[in-house]
C-alpha cells in the first residue's frame, strides 16, 4: 500500500499574509510530495513495509545508517502532514479550553511555553524542527535536527514548525524568527492541536 500525499485542509492563499500562496504550492505540492514519492520508490518491493502506517515507517527506520534515506523521507512525510493539519486562517494566538490548561500547567503560563517555543525553533541549527510534544503526561517543547521528530523518543508530536528554510524563505528571508513569530500568532490550529492531544 503506498504512502499518499493527503490535500491542504484548506486554500493555497488561505494562510496569507504570514504564509503566502507560493510557499504552500512550493511545500506542499513540490517538497512534501517528493518525500512522499521518494518514500513510495525505497520501500517498494520490501515486504517488511508492506501495510505499515507512516508512523510505524518512522519508528522503524530510525537509527540505523542502512534505512537513513526511508527514516529521513518517512519523518519529513509524517511531519508535514501534522505541520499542515495544525495551522488554519485566523489561527494563533493564546488558545483555550483544555490545551491551555495543560500549557499553563507544565510551562507555568502561557508566554512562558511561547518564549520556550520560539527559542527552540529559532535555535535549531540548519534544519529542522521546533515541536511541542507530549512526554507521558507531560508537555515538552524541543527541537529535532532534519526530518527527526519526537515520536523516535517516545513521545507525542502535538504541534511542529518546519524550519527548514524552504519553509519560509519566499515570505521571510532569512528572518526565522519572524516566521515563528508569525506562526505562532497567526496560524495556529489549537483546536487541532487538543484533538492530536487527545488521541489514544
């Protein structure tokens, strides 16, 4: 069963004007489909990917020089489809309802978590990730180098932002923090994040 690169949950100028049209076709229907179709054309053929879900592709892979190129298109797989499905237009801001008291609980507050966040991603040297994670019970904020992610430390990925530079670079230059920022502020999807809180 092959892996499928599932459609934007919304507009390609749904997100402007802090993500523009050109960087979602760019992403999306360029970069996150090549990892997609280079996933398709590694695995091909080896039954021990046969019927595994990305998640399990991920995790399997993991660490071992031999698989590099399948972790490393699985994970970039597997982190732009949470990266896509967390944002939304008129997104951001201080969220509400049960996401925010598991914030204000294991961050102390709200800007708090924020400040941690954006020092994460802004920090992560080349590219990579910035993530809030769930560590059993516990929210955590980190960074991963590449197409690493929190689930290969046994955690659960809630929020990821993609700083790899072809994430941003059409709409801020070289200015990642801005972008963060902008992220954060702006496109969020919490209600998006709870339920990827919430499930099993």
């Amino acid at each position: 069963m092959a892996i499928t690169l599932p459609p934007l949950p919304y507009a390609y100028d749904a997100l402007e004007p802090y993500m523009g049209r050109e960087t979602l076709e760019l992403h999306h229907d360029k970069h996150h489909q090549a990892y997609v179709t280079n996933l398709n054309n590694l695995i091909e053929g080896k039954p021990e990917y046969e019927g595994k879900s990305l998640e399990e592709i991920v995790t399997s892979s993991y660490g071992d020089a031999a698989k590099a190129g399948i972790f490393n298109n699985a994970g970039q797989a597997w982190n732009h489809n949470l990266f896509w499905r967390t944002m939304k237009k008129g997104g951001g801001g201080k969220p509400g309802g049960e996401i925010l008291k598991r914030i204000e609980s294991d961050f102390g507050s709200f800007e708090t978590f924020s400040d941690q966040f954006k020092q994460a991603a802004a920090t992560q040297f080349g590219s990579g990730w910035g993530w809030l994670a769930l560590d059993g019970d516990k929210l955590k904020v980190l960074k991963t180098p590449n197409g690493e992610n929190p689930l290969v430390h046994g955690m659960k990925p809630l929020l990821g932002i993609d700083v790899w530079e072809h994430a941003y670079y059409l709409d801020y230059r070289n200015r990642r923090p801005d972008y963060i920022a902008a992220f954060l502020n702006n496109l969020v999807n919490w209600d998006e994040v709870e339920a990827e809180m919430s499930k099993g």
